[in-house]
C-alpha cells in the first residue's frame, strides 16, 4: 500500500495568508484515505497583502515579476516548514494565489512560479490546476469537489466558506458544485476599515442591525440568478460590491450584520433548493466556519432539514490545502482531478503543471 507524502500550498481569495498543510494519502480497497500530519499559517505582512490585493491591476512586467518573486516566498517558506518538521515530502502542490479569474474570456491566472518552488525545496511541484480546465471551456473552478467525492462523500453537503462561498454535493451520480456568491472577502474588507483582519467570532456584527437597503441591494445582484456551474473572484467584488459597500453610510457594525445575513440568505436558498431528503448532513469548512454569527445565522435559516456536522479547527482551516495536495497526487498518478459535472468543461481532465528541481 503506496503513501504519498505531500505538502498541500494554499492561499484564498480573504487574503488571510499562506496555509501549509503536510498530509499522508493512501488507497484501501479503492478508497482513498488522508491524514494531516503537520500545519502552519504564515500570515501576510500588511504591505504584502496589499501587493497580493492590487495585482488585478499591474501591468504584465510587474504582474510576472510578482509570479516570480512570490514563487520564491511560497518555496522560501516551504523548505523553512520542511526543515522545521524534518519531514519527507514526495511532491508539493500549490494553488497559488489568484489575481484574475476570467472563464468568460478564457483565462485564469494563479501567481507563484512553480520552478521557483521547485528549486528552493529540491521537491517535485505540482502547480497550475485551473488553466487545463478553463482551455476545456470549463469555469476553472471549484476544484476542491474532487475532495469531497473522494474524501469526505460521507457528507450530503459541503460548504465552504472562505473569501467566496462555495458547495459541493452529489447529484444524480455526478459531482456539482458552484460559487455561491461572496463571504469572508466582503467581511474582512469592511473591518480593514478599522484595522481588523476579522471580525472575531462575528462579535461586532451581532451587535449591528439590519440595513434593509443595502440587504435588497446585495441580494438583487446578477451573479445570483446565474445558473450553475458559475464561479466568481475579486474581479467581480471590485465591481459589483465594493461600490454597494462605499455607498452606504452607515454603522460598521450594522452593515457587518446586514452583509452576515445576506451571506446567509444566498447560502440557505441554494442549499434549501437542493435538498432532495428530510435530513442533510452539511460540513462546513474555511474561515467563516470560525464566524459564530454566520453559522448560527444559517443554521436558523436551515431549520431542521440541515444538521451542520463537527468538525476539528484542523480540518476547518486546512482543507482546501489538504485537497490541494490530493489533486497533486491525482496529478502524479495520471488520475483524473478535476470534474467536468462541477466546472461546466467538456471533460474531465487531469490537471496540474509538474515542475522538476533543477
């Protein structure tokens, strides 16, 4: 029975900064089994989340140079993390971090250089797992679904709630998932305001109260009358909500609140219209899952056809690293990681830049 040891890179769409997730993957009577082994965030200095935000918006030299230099950092930490733990890792899978996510138009980009992680760390690398999809027509994304089917398929449904929302479930035999729409991303935006990362647990928007015009503002958006497979990013945060969020004059604390239920409402809507039996198991996973007021906010929403299952802090704030690493060994072995039932491309596919040390 093959381990493969792998070292999962992720860093989403809120910013938080950098997740390392070192993970053991075996096969066992064709199931695949995980275990996450060792962890570590390494949070983004203010100047470099600011580099990370306003990559949107340099010109292609200084877009390709921060592929570059930011390939670097991802491998400078990577082999400070490997030395660390003395650990043997077979491969290392990153996501990157997105600066344009464009299926329309046929492009997707993820910054931080393979080669560069490669040559630092002396590992494999694994890298790239959205463009193969998107050139197949495909939205490039969610990829974390392979995960789910193959990982947690126990689960009726799984939530993810980082800068944007996301869920995955299974339907007629096939994988779905889509981009709900917007989460953490609006949250932490409004509490940079006040220099917060977060707003811890939710506190400040639970004291808020509801800003009904900007509610209806929020929920009428476009993206949200989308058929799936749809996915969204910053692109469309820029446009469509931050110029909600700077119109409104308001309380901190009250458009936290209002943005928290409209989270929810999104989310309770396309959950409640999928339901296909009385009781649905639902893993919720990513930042918000810390966010006591959006969970107990959705929860009511759900009502008792939804019962949201425990999960470690571990597995809250390391799975998509954690798929990542999986999709790096699907990559590996020549399997398919990425499905066309989730993305909308015209077949699955097996995704993923492989990078050798030179």
């Amino acid at each position: 029975m093959k381990k493969f040891n792998v070292l999962g890179l992720m860093s989403g769409t809120s910013l938080d900064g950098l997740d390392l997730a070192y993970c053991q993957f075996w096969q066992k009577k064709d199931m695949w089994n995980y275990k996450i082994n060792n962890t570590k965030s390494v949070t983004y200095s203010s100047a470099f989340k600011d580099k990370l935000k306003n990559a949107i918006s340099l010109p292609a030299s200084e877009l390709l140079e921060l592929n570059s230099t930011y390939g670097a950092w991802l491998g400078e930490q990577s082999k400070l993390f490997i030395d660390e733990g003395q650990l043997t890792v077979d491969i290392i899978a990153s996501h990157g971090h997105t600066t344009h996510h464009q299926p329309n138009k046929g492009f997707t980009y993820q910054i931080g250089s393979g080669q560069h992680i490669a040559n630092y760390t002396n590992c494999k690398t694994i890298c790239d797992f959205r463009s193969n999809d998107v050139a197949l027509g495909g939205q490039g994304a969610p990829l974390v679904p392979i995960g789910d089917k193959h990982l947690f398929g126990t689960y009726d449904f799984c939530l993810n709630l980082g800068g944007i929302s996301n869920v995955s479930f299974q339907q007629n035999n096939n994988r779905i998932a889509y981009d709900i729409g917007i989460a953490n991303m609006a949250l932490n935006y409004m509490t940079q305001k006040i220099d917060l990362a977060y707003d811890h647990n939710g506190d400040l928007a639970k004291k808020g109260e509801l800003n009904q015009h900007l509610l209806d503002q929020l929920n009428a958006l476009e993206y949200y009358k989308l058929p799936f497979p749809k996915s969204t990013g910053y692109e469309w945060f820029l446009k469509e909500i931050v110029p909600l969020l700077e119109a409104t004059n308001d309380a901190l604390e009250n458009i936290l609140h209002t943005l928290g239920i409209h989270i929810c409402d999104k989310i309770s809507e396309n959950l409640l219209s999928l339901k296909d039996k009385a009781k649905n198991t639902l893993l919720i996973t990513g930042g918000g899952a810390f966010n006591a007021f959006l969970i107990t906010t959705l929860q009511e929403k759900l009502g008792p056809t939804f019962s949201i299952a425990p999960a470690s802090s571990t597995l809250i704030e390391f799975k998509e690293a954690l798929i990542f690493a999986f999709m790096g060994v699907l990559r590996n072995i020549g399997q398919n990681n990425v499905l066309s039932s989730v993305t909308g491309a015209t077949k699955d596919s097996c995704s993923g830049v492989i990078y050798v040390p030179q």
